[in-house]
C-alpha cells in the first residue's frame, strides 16, 4: 500500500485543478446574482482559467525539468490555495477572474509535473497501473466538478467551490513533500528565457481570440489581432527554438508520428468529450429545470465509466498498440458524442446517457494510454516537457472547442432572440454533430499515424529515442 501514497498524491492534485475546469459551470447563474456580472463576466470566470493553464503548461513542463518537478509541483499547490482562497472571498468579478488566472498558474505548474513524477517513481507494470488510475482520475474529474459544484451551491453558496480546495491542498503538499524523492534536474541546461516568453505570446494570443472569437464573432477586431499575434508569436518560437542550443521545446518532437499522434489525441479528446459540457449544463437547468445538483448528477455516468475502464484498462496498457488505444478510443468519444443527438424536445436527461456511456467509454481507453505514449517518448529528464506538450494540446482543444461549439449553437439557435425549447435543441444537436465529427477525424488521423505496432513495453525495453523517432 505504501508504494501506492505517490500516486494518491499526484491524483489528488490532479483532481484538484481538473475539478475547477468544470466546478463553476453548475455555479454561473448564482455567481452572476451575487456580483451582478453579466455572460461575458461569467465566459471570463470559466475561460480565465483555461487560458492560464493552456498557455503556461508548456512552459512550466520545460522550467520543471531544469529545477525539479517535486518543487514545481510543491510551488503549484501552494499557489493554487491561494488563488483558491482569493476566488472565494472575490466581491467582484474582476477580481474573480484576476483570482482564477492564479488558479490557472498554479494548476498549470502541477499539470505539467504530475506525469513526470509518476514516470520517474514506478517502472513495468506498475506504471501502466498508476497511469490508468491517472487517467481515470483526470478522466472523472470533469463529471465530478459538476456534481460537486452542484451539491455545494445548493447546500452553502458558490465560494465553498473554491474554499473545499484549501484542506484537499494541504494534505497533498504534506504528503508530497514526504513520499517523492527529488527530482532529476538539467541545472546544466540554461534556462530558454526567449522561448518560454514566445510561446506563452502565441498560447495566449490563439487562445484568447479563439474564446474572444466564439463570443463576438470572429470578424471581431480584437479576436482577429489576438490571433495574428498568436500566428507572429509562433512563428517567432519556432525561429527561436529552432536556433536554440538549450531548446524549451525541442521542434524534432514534432517530427515524431508517435508523439504528433499524442497531440491530435489530447486535443481532440477534450474538444470531442468536454466542449459541449456548459451547453448541455444549460439544457438540463434552463430546458428541463433542474437544481445544479441534479443537473450534476445527470452527467455523472460519462465520468463513472471513465474511471472504470480507464482503472481497468490501465492494467493492458502496456500490451496494446497505440493506434487502438489513442486513435480508436478517440473514434469512440465520437460515436458517443454523436448519441448525445438522441435528444429532442420531449427528452428527459436520460436521453443523454446511451451518450455519456459511450464518451466515458472511449476516455477510459484513450487518457491513459495518451499519457504512457507522451511520456514514453522522450528520456526522463525531459518528462515535463512532454507531459506539458500532451495537456497543452489538451487544453487547447477545449478551448477551441467551447469557442466553435458555442458559435455554431449561436448560429442554429438563433441564441440573439428568445429561444424557444425547439431552438435550443436544434442548436445543441448541430454543436453535438460537430463535436462526434471532430472525434472521428481525429480518432482517424491518430490511427494512421501511429503506423508501428510497437507497444509502450516494447519502447520502454529498448532504446525509447530511437523507436520512437522512427
């Protein structure tokens, strides 16, 4: 049992940041009532910390190897109680959305650090164990996030989403500090000043005008300068990295099928799977009325079998070829997120579960075996870098996907009018037809670049740059 306290450890943070994706989503209307904000305050409230995360997780993954993951996954949880705490006693939205970019800083340093910690604490078997029970933990945490905000809101008020953070994090700063040995370090390695400010530049440009996009319209002129400096800021990393003796980033990654797989896996599984999550939460409060707590409740079977395949699952992983794992658990979420269409306007919320069941179904195979694949990669002291790659993709995809999704509802719904039930089905079935597409596509392409049947055991035996750089 004592071997098993770091993964608990890791998982408990992991949870943690996972959770405050979604935690608020249950919690917006009584946020709006009580500091008197309107929608793009409350867009802002959830994509305040999206954007933190997508664009500082790359970055953080590449300082993580140079100074040790423990202390960057120390330093995060201390941060991430702080901001929580500053997010619970906010008495504005401004200073709620100031409060969850901290959030997002924080989250961001133990995102990029768990995978790596858990890589360089178990070996075998064990690791496609801690692995599995990873992901079915990063997994569930988007249905729980609801179910607890929920359940919170109803019982307290919104600011106890934020305040149940502080004891989670001071048992997993406890507990960390005693269970993970330190880290290895590249202190040999200068610090890319250059490269991390480029490409947290072209994160946070391509993100914000992708939200700014989905909300305005993507005419709109500051959504189109955001993604122009985005596209420069690019550009610019890509020229820095490229010449750089000490990369952030090492570009020949993305020359690598199997790690270019990773990445269309990682962005379109949330894209796929999480992106129609705010819409759906609405249907069931506003469409069918339910209290935040029910509607969490209502999309808690796509987390429960995330976390029970992908638990199960994570005992085969070594054993499976990628291609099955990321490509078809991919085409899976697509398939489930096309069921979601089942609903119409006499639907109750059990019209989502054939859905939900088939989403959790396809995550349960696919997040664990995105982390195995990502970290299997690259040597050991580089496992920031690559887990920081693989959840950047992640985060993108969901920002980009809530950003499309949004629109296209927008559009079929006609959402500048009053909406009657038979328009904001329309609108969701039309984002929900996106989403299975995107799962699809993406499943595919996955599949036809992982070529090589050569499983995580077999590149883990042998020398893992070169299998994998084949």
């Amino acid at each position: 049992m004592k071997k098993w306290l770091p993964l608990f450890a890791a998982c408990l943070g992991t949870l943690m940041l996972l959770i405050d994706v979604t935690i608020v989503n249950v919690a917006l209307p009584d946020i709006a009532a009580d500091l008197g904000t309107g929608l793009s305050g409350l867009q802002w409230v959830v994509d305040g910390y999206a954007l933190a995360l997508a664009a500082l997780l790359l970055v953080l993954g590449s300082l993580a190897d140079r100074v040790g993951a423990k202390r960057t996954y120390l330093a995060g949880l201390a941060v991430f109680a702080v901001a929580s705490l500053a997010c619970g006693i906010a008495q504005s939205a401004s200073s709620l959305i100031a409060a969850r970019a901290l959030q997002g800083l924080g989250g961001a340093a133990m995102f990029a650090t768990t995978l790596s910690l858990l890589h360089a604490t178990y070996t075998g078997r064990d690791r496609g164990v801690a692995f599995g029970i990873w992901g079915a933990v990063s997994g569930a945490a988007a249905g729980l996030g609801v179910v607890l905000g929920g359940a919170l809101t109803d019982a307290f008020s919104w600011r106890w989403i934020f305040f149940v953070n502080l004891p989670i994090a001071v048992v997993a700063i406890a507990l960390t500090a005693l269970v993970f040995p330190q880290s290895m370090r590249r202190a040999d390695r200068a610090v890319d000043l250059l490269g991390m400010l480029t490409f947290a530049t072209a994160a946070t440009g391509a993100t914000y005008g992708v939200i700014r996009g989905g909300e305005h319209g993507w005419t709109d002129g500051p959504a189109l300068s955001a993604l122009m400096l985005g596209g420069a800021a690019l550009l610019a990393f890509w020229l820095v990295e490229s010449r750089s003796a000490a990369p952030m980033f090492p570009l020949a990654l993305l020359r690598n099928r199997d790690f270019g797989g990773t990445l269309i896996g990682a962005s379109g599984q949330t894209f796929a799977a999480f992106a129609a999550t705010p819409l759906i939460s609405l249907w069931l409060q506003q469409q069918l009325q339910m209290t935040p707590l029910h509607a969490g409740l209502a999309m808690l079977p796509m987390a429960a079998t995330a976390f029970v395949v992908a638990g199960v699952f994570g005992r085969l992983l070594h054993d499976t070829a990628p291609k099955w794992t990321i490509g078809v658990g991919l085409v899976v979420v697509g398939i489930g997120a096309g069921l979601l269409t089942l609903i119409d306007t006499g639907s109750s919320w059990s019209a989502l579960l054939p859905g939900f069941i088939v989403i959790g179904a396809g995550i349960g195979v696919n997040a664990p075996a995105l982390v195995a694949v990502g970290m299997a990669a690259v040597p050991p002291q580089q496992g920031g870098t690559a887990a920081g790659a693989v959840n950047t993709a992640r985060q993108l995809g969901l920002a980009l996907g809530v950003a499309v999704l949004g629109t296209v509802f927008r559009e079929v719904a006609d959402a500048d009018q009053r909406m009657t039930p038979a328009q904001f089905v329309d609108g969701l079935d039309a984002a929900l037809q996106v989403a299975a597409v995107v799962g699809i596509a993406f499943g595919l392409i996955a599949f036809a670049l992982f070529h090589r049947q050569r499983t995580v055991a077999e590149a883990e035996r042998g020398d893992r740059t070169a299998v994998f750089a084949r």
